[in-house]
C-alpha cells in the first residue's frame, strides 16, 4: 500500500485465568466446545494513578473520597467497611469537615451535625446570633464574628457539657492585633490562627495557638512570611515557605516551637532541594510531622524527557526535625498535596507504582525515621476504551490516556476453548479522536482484515472530511472526498466506502491508487457493503443484490434474497455470506451465497460474522447470537450488555470478526471479553457471475459467465470455455485438457494461481492438474470477461497475468491471417466460430442454431487460413499452404489482397482488397442474410 506519513451470561469463562497469568500464549485449544466459550482480557490500567482526595485525619480514620469511590467516605485505621458521608463535597479551609478527632461535621437546617465516626452518634451545634462558622475541631466548632464592613471582631468556641451547648470567647489577643478568619492547622485540642500586628511600625503576619478548652489566646514567634502554611503534631507547631535562606525558592525553610511552650525559642530547618537530579528544580510543597521528623513533599519540574514520575509523583522524604543536609525517601512516589497531619503522624496517598497505590498512616518508626502502612488501598484506574474493533484474528482497541487522549493497541487473538491472545502492541495514534465517550454519534475504526484500519476524520483539512487507511506505526493514506457531514459506511483492505453528507454522493476510495483524494469513482448513496475487491449494493429490483467488481466497475454478480425492500444496510463476511437490513424494526436476513438460500434473522444493532448474526438489544441489555450456518436461524442469549455510550454502539462497546468468526465486547470495568461462538468456519462460496476471487472455488458443476463466454467446471474434470449460445450448451473454445478426473475442482488461491485438483487434492496436499503458473500474486483474481477472454488479473487489475487467448477477434479478417481452433468472431446476428473439432461454423447468436459450416468435423486442431493469393482454406493441423492437407476452400484464390468479412447482417463474404460492404467486390459469400435473424 503506498503510504504517507502523517503528524498531524456467558459460559465457559475464563476470567480467572486471565487475571492471574496476564496475557494467554497463542496456542491452539485442544478441547471442543458445544456452545460459545469466552476469556477475559483484564482492563489496562491508567499511568496515572487515582486521585485520593484526603479531607482530614483523625486519630482512629480519615475522610476522604478516591476516584474509585462515588462519595465521601470515612475509613478507619484499623479497617472495615467505609463509611459514606455523601453530604461532603469539597476540600475548604482546614477544619471545615473535622479535624484532630474522629469526628465529621456537616451543615443542617438547625446548625451543624457533628458525627462521631467510632460511635455512630450525632450531636447538632448551632452557632448563636452574628457568628459564622469557621471550622469543627475534635467536638467543637470554632465561629467568627465580624462588624458590618467585614472585619473580624472576635472567635468564639461552641460545644456541648451534660447536654447543654456552651460559648467560649477566644480571647487573649494583643492588644494591636488584628483579627483574620484565617485557620492554619488544628486539631481536637488547639487551632493555629493567622493574625496580623504591627511591629516596630512594619505589620506582619503572625500565628497564634488558641486552647479550644478555654479560649486562650497564645501568641507564637514568627513572623509568618506570604504564603507560608502550618502544621500541628501532639508535640510540635510548624510553619514553613518553599522559599529557603536566600530568599529563592530552593528548597525551602520549616520553624518549629514546641507546642507547649509556643511563644518559647523559634527552630528553623533548612530544607534542601529534593535529590532528584542536576535538571531539575524543586520547591517544598507540604509538610508533616511524625515523631521528631519531618515528612516533605516538593513540586519539581524539569528540562529534557517525560519521566514516570511526571505522571505519578515524585517521593515522599524525611529528615528530622534537629536539621539535616539529606534527605531520606520513605515512599517512592506521592500525591503532592496529600498529605494530612493527624496527632500521631500524617496520612499520605501513594506507592510504588499505579498498582501498588493507597493512602498510607506514617508514623514515627522504631529508629527515628516514620514507617507508612497501608489503611486504605486505591486499586489502579482502568483505561477507558474509545472503540474496539476486530479483523482477521486482530483485536484493535482505542484507549484513552491519562492526558485526555487516544492510543490505538493491537493484539492476535485466536479462537479456542476458551480463546486466547497474545502481547499487546501499540499501533500507534489514530489521526481523528473517536468522541465516543463524549458526542452522540462518534467514530470508532474499522479493522480492514489486513492488520490495518480505517477511520473517519471530519472535517480533516480544508476539503472536508477524510476517511484514513492507517498502518501500525502512525502511517496512513487519507482518501479526501471533497465532501463533509459524512459516514464512514465499510472498509476492507486498501477500500473504503464514505456518504457524503454534503454533497450526497457515495465514494469509493482506493488507499493504493494513485493521485491525492485516492477516489476511485462515485455513485448515488445506498446501501453497501465491501467483500474483497468487490462491492455489494442493492440490485436493480427489490429483493436483488449486486456485486460490483471494483477493479473494473462492472457487475460480476447478482442474486435474489427475497427481500421486500431496498436494503438500507447490508454487511458482508467470509466471501460466503450477505447481511441485508431494511432498517431498524426489519425484516433483516442473511443470504447463503453457496446454496442461494436466505435466513430470516433478528433486525436491530447487528454484526455479520462467518455463519451468524450479533445483535445488541440494548432494551434487555444483552447479546444475541443467531446462528445461521445451517441455513436455519437459532437466536439464543450470548452476554448481558447494557446499552452503549451512543446509539450505535458498533465497535465501541462490541464488535465482530468478519473474516475469522470471533466476537469482543466490553464490560464496565473496561475488560475486553473474547468469545468463540464455535460454529465451523465456511469455504468461500462457488464462484459465480463473472469473477472468481481469492479463496474461492468452482466446484464440479459450477462455472462463471459473461454475456458471450461460459467458464464451466466439468464434472469429467475438465474445465471448459464454452461461447455463449441463446440454448443449449455453446461451442468449446478452450479446455485444460483435464477430463478423466471425476470431481475435480478450480480454486483461485490467495497466492495468485489459478489451479485445477484432482478430487481430494488442494493446496498443501498436492493433486494439481492444471494452473495457470501465476502464483507469487496475491490479490489476484480471475475473471470471464465480456470479450470471450477468461483471465488471471493481479490485485492492481491492469495488465493480465494470464489469459485464455479465446477472446472475440476482428470481424475482418485480413489477408494472411490465421484462424486457430478456438477462434471467433461475431456480428450483430451471427457467430463465427473455428472449433477444436476442426470445422468452422457460423451459429445464430439467438437460438445456436448452425446456419453454415465448412463440414470439416472429425479433424482436430485444424486450422483456416485467409491466404495471401485470396483462398479461405481449412487445413488438417499438419496441413497448411504447400504443404496440403486442404479440407475445405473458397475457391478465390488468384485475387491477391482478398478478405473475409463476418458481416452483421448474418453474410460470410470474401471481398477482392478493393471491395467490401456497399462497394461491390464480393469472390464469395456463404449466403445466410436471410436466415441470420
């Protein structure tokens, strides 16, 4: 193909099997099967693994919702069910859900509804007149007031003695202190406020520590630098600023006090720079304390290539809070900005890889440095799935990345008890998004049955829409039709079928023609479906179907199925099988190509296998398969399937092999379920009409026709060129000469070669009687062509490989010219014919009637000659002029330069060379004008 580079239930299961090993090795099953059996195709997961977002820590849970999880959950340290907290939905100001306790608060109609998480009780806090709430902190709720122009007057501490609330003024402030709703850490015991003072006439940001117990204010050493934040462990206040010393921002600097003594002797840390290499820059992000060290997170970036830590975090590091110039990794990669100080420690989400994900509880360790356990585990994220598509025993899969977007993968899948596949392989990108996760209608590939795809593109470029041919590798040919608001209607190796919205035109594409739309020719939109290298349409009267050869354009075929309708769809599979729909509601059928027969069958979503049907009844939500081998319809239920993400969900959630038999769809947790339906693969049907495609036969008894030539498989074993007669069999004009060879056959193979075996001969097995020695080609094919020539054509359809010779010759037939057995030529009403046998016969081309003969039968491979001296002479095959051996002669020798004319008024004439029709001239004529009609 010339290619362009382009950057622009069920039964049977085996899903435990498939989980736990992986991928199945490509080997053939040696058990059989009754009925479908299926395999599991675990989901690929996200490189990126799943938001946790971590609300507060208590001290015996936390609260937090993963992506996994469709609510607000409380998990305890020490495990058992979630709890939901669904009225939770967003991660404020700390303290606005809980903080420092097991305890989780939520707004009501009557105040707020404190629950205790280990008890299972609700105690209800209403904030009394002009107070706002700020925040809960263990069982107690911290409110603001403030004047009318919105500035803080004061705090105020609710909560509950032997059932009565109570009020606590937070006081304790000094006295040029200036108040700020501002919470910078807490727990159940104190909340670190922010506040501002003024200082030697320069106004700072400071902290102070309130006692929720009493309400006292404890102011703490500062100043607080912009931006800074702050944490509180049951020993420690900390507050920290990614900026370090130097005032820039490497590294970072951590104070200190002790939280009992927090107005006592400020400890400052320098945090260096994370240990993450030469090209990278990093900044202190979050900080937390368990023991007497610090855990830290930093946000880095850097120059030259992705890394996997880009996509799932850099690592979690401690160093003690006495100073250090290293850093120690405790966790391998971390959400930067999870981290959650709890009284004893921190609770941080991460791990070592995408599968190995959690929210982890670090606390001090044995030997100073914090230990993380696992308290709650966040299962990988499977990658959605765009569009699946299957193709000659490969499974194409669209999945979209943790970036937003697609990657095509292919694998080889192979049918079994239960089928198998091998390693997945990235195809590459597709050219267009498939929007199935998003728009109404999308657009998923189309396996093309020769390791490649095709795909709709809208509005690929300033001509339109473009319909792609892709390779693995990101290569692709784009047919441009010119048109837009089209639909991608059928693909198969280097065709394509695209409606033109626009412009309301059906074209054809040819990825290996040449040129820049690759539009091979147009044609009025109808239904149409591709099989090989022809087309099938609906024919020129309901219930006919035509096939078009798309090398030449011509009908090679047309068949009756007995449909009521013009077939608004028709699906075609295995060279054996037609589909035909006249719509959603039906009637829908599937015709028999070798026996003509056709199989009524369910309408609706439906993919065309190799002897039967799938459909998606997406009210019962299920599968169907409807097998139709037998030439009878047997629907039974496959596989419950909800209705997909659009409308037709076709290669999005399920699809069809049309050339091996095999079915995939998909479940919710983007698992690719394989499925062998275990009905027997078909030979491709007889050959009929005029071609004889790749793989396909001509049994004893069968043959191909044109309008003037029959190619019949004798069952002698002959296969025999016969011209074309009005009734009754017409005359041999070639043969290869392999009679005696009872039920033998013709095949045309995929390599090119036309062959006639012996009966229980073939490919592989020997037996050959006969080829055409075209082998080397495939793609090739054979056709009978309108000019009496039976030929072997390669796959670009232009000059023959092989040809009979017997095609119609000049109805003039010159001066020195030879008419070898097999020879013909033909007027309007009359054929002229030199036979094997020897005798040259003019038959009416209405009835075969013989009108004139030389009656020279009984001499095979004789031979005429329109001799130069102007004698039309019939020689022995050993004869000729000088040798003898005449048969039969006109008698106009003498008149050098005479001719012969097969006249289309039915009259056999010889003309001197001067001479001819309306000029006089005529040596001889076999005088048949009056009975030619």
């Amino acid at each position: 193909m010339a290619q362009h580079t382009l950057r622009s239930g069920c039964v049977a299961v085996a899903a435990a099997c498939a989980l736990a090993t992986g991928a199945l090795p490509l080997t053939a099953a040696t058990a059989s099967a009754a009925g479908p059996t299926e395999t599991v195709i675990p989901a690929a997961l996200l490189s990126n693994p799943p938001k946790d977002v971590v609300v507060f820590a208590g001290t015996g849970g936390f609260l937090h919702q993963s992506e996994n999880q469709p609510a607000f959950v409380w998990t305890k340290y020490a495990g058992g069910p979630d709890i939901p907290v669904p009225q939770v939905k967003a991660n404020p100001a700390p303290g606005y859900w809980g903080a420092g306790a097991d305890v989780v608060a939520t707004p009501s109609a009557d105040g707020y509804q404190l629950h205790d998480m280990d008890s299972g009780t609700t105690t209800t806090i209403k904030p009394g007149a002009g107070q706002s709430y700020v925040g809960t902190f263990g069982s107690r709720l911290l409110t603001v007031t403030k004047a009318a122009d919105g500035t803080v007057t004061g705090f105020h501490v609710l909560g509950t003695t032997g059932g009565q609330q109570t009020d606590t003024p937070v006081t304790g402030w000094p006295a040029d202190a200036t108040l700020q709703a501002v919470v910078m850490a807490g727990d159940a015991d104190s909340v670190v406020l922010r506040y501002t003072e003024s200082i030697n006439g320069t106004t700072e940001n400071r902290l102070a520590l309130v006692d929720l117990a009493t309400g006292a204010v404890t102011p703490i050493m500062g100043p607080l630098v912009s931006g800074a934040r702050a944490v509180l462990s049951s020993t420690y206040i900390a507050w920290y600023s990614s900026y370090g010393a130097d005032g820039t921002t490497s590294g970072g600097q951590v104070h200190v006090v002790s939280r009992s003594a927090p107005g006592g002797t400020e400890n400052t840390i320098q945090v260096p720079s994370a240990p993450l290499g030469s090209t990278y820059d990093s900044t202190l992000y979050q900080v937390g304390i368990a023991g007497d060290s610090l855990l830290i997170t930093y946000a880095a970036s850097h120059t030259g290539p992705s890394s996997a830590d880009d996509a799932i975090g850099y690592p979690l590091y401690t160093m003690p809070l006495s100073g250090s110039t290293t850093l120690t990794p405790v966790l391998d990669h971390v959400i930067t900005s999870s981290v959650r100080q709890e009284p004893g420690g921190a609770v941080v989400v991460g791990g070592s890889s995408v599968t190995d994900w959690a929210a982890r509880r670090f606390t001090a360790g044995s030997a100073g440095t914090p230990t993380g356990t696992a308290v709650d585990s966040d299962p990988g994220m499977p990658a959605p799935i765009d569009g699946l598509t299957l193709g000659d025993g490969k499974l194409f899969t669209v999945r979209r990345t943790s970036a937003g977007g697609d990657l095509v993968y292919d694998r080889s899948v192979q049918p079994g008890s239960p089928p198998s596949y091998g390693s997945e392989q990235n195809f590459g990108s597709p050219f267009a998004p498939t929007h199935c996760d998003t728009t109404a209608t999308c657009n998923p590939p189309i396996a093309t049955g020769d390791g490649n795809i095709s795909q709709l593109w809208p509005n690929a470029n300033s001509q339109g829409d473009a319909v792609t041919v892709q390779s693995p590798g990101d290569s692709a040919v784009m047919v441009t039709p010119g048109a837009t608001g089209g639909t991608l209607v059928d693909a198969e190796g280097r065709y394509v079928v695209y409606d033109g919205g626009s412009t309301k035109k059906q074209y054809i594409g040819d990825a290996d023609m040449g040129g820049t739309s690759h539009v091979l020719f147009t044609r009025q939109i109808t239904a149409a479906a591709l099989s090989g290298s022809t087309m099938w349409v609906p024919g020129p009267a309901a219930g006919t179907l035509t096939r078009i050869d798309l090398t030449t354009r011509r009908t090679a075929q047309t068949v009756a199925t007995g449909a009521p309708c013009a077939p608004s769809e028709l699906q075609a599979a295995a060279q054996h099988w037609v589909y035909w729909s006249c719509g959603p509601s039906g009637p829908a059928g599937v015709l028999d190509l070798a026996t003509g027969k056709d199989v009524p069958v369910p309408a609706g979503l439906a993919q065309l296998g190799d002897g039967f049907v799938v459909e998606h009844d997406t009210t019962a939500g299920k599968l169907t398969l409807t097998d139709v081998h037998t030439d009878t319809a047997t629907t039974t239920d496959l596989a419950g399937l909800p209705a997909g993400p659009v409308a037709d969900d076709r290669r999005v959630t399920w699809a069809v092999d049309e050339y091996q038999g095999g079915i995939a769809y998909l479940d919710s947790g983007q698992n690719v379920h394989l499925v062998d339906p275990h009905i027997p693969a078909s030979a491709p049907a007889p050959a009929a009409g005029a071609f004889m495609y790749p793989g396909q036969r001509l049994p004893a008894g069968h043959g191909l026709s044109s309008s003037t030539m029959t190619l019949t498989m004798q069952t002698d074993g002959n296969l025999v060129a016969r011209l074309k007669t009005g009734t009754g069999a017409g005359q041999v004009v070639w043969s290869t000469g392999t009679s005696g060879n009872p039920g033998a056959y013709a095949v045309m193979q995929t390599d090119g070669n036309l062959v006639v075996y012996k009966n229980g001969g073939g490919p592989g097995t020997g037996g050959a009687l006969w080829s055409s020695k075209t082998y080397g080609n495939p793609g090739a094919y054979a056709t009978v062509q309108d000019d009496g020539d039976v030929v072997v054509y390669g796959k670009a359809g232009t000059s023959p490989l092989w040809r009979s010779g017997t095609g119609a010759r000049p109805q003039t037939i010159g001066s020195g010219t030879t008419l070898r057995p097999g020879w013909w030529t033909q007027g309007t009403y009359t054929r002229l014919v030199m036979q094997t046998d020897g005798n040259l016969v003019m038959y009416r081309r209405r009835d075969g009637a013989a009108l004139w003969s030389t009656r020279t039968s009984g001499h095979s491979g004789a031979y005429a000659v329109m001799q130069t001296d102007g004698d039309l002479v019939v020689y022995t095959s050993a004869g000729g002029p000088g040798k003898g051996g005449a048969l039969w002669a006109s008698g106009t020798g003498r008149h050098s330069g005479a001719y012969a004319m097969m006249q289309n008024d039915g009259n056999f004439v010889v003309y001197t060379s001067a001479g001819g029709p309306g000029k006089g001239g005529a040596l001889w004529a076999s005088g048949t004008s009056t009975t030619a009609r």
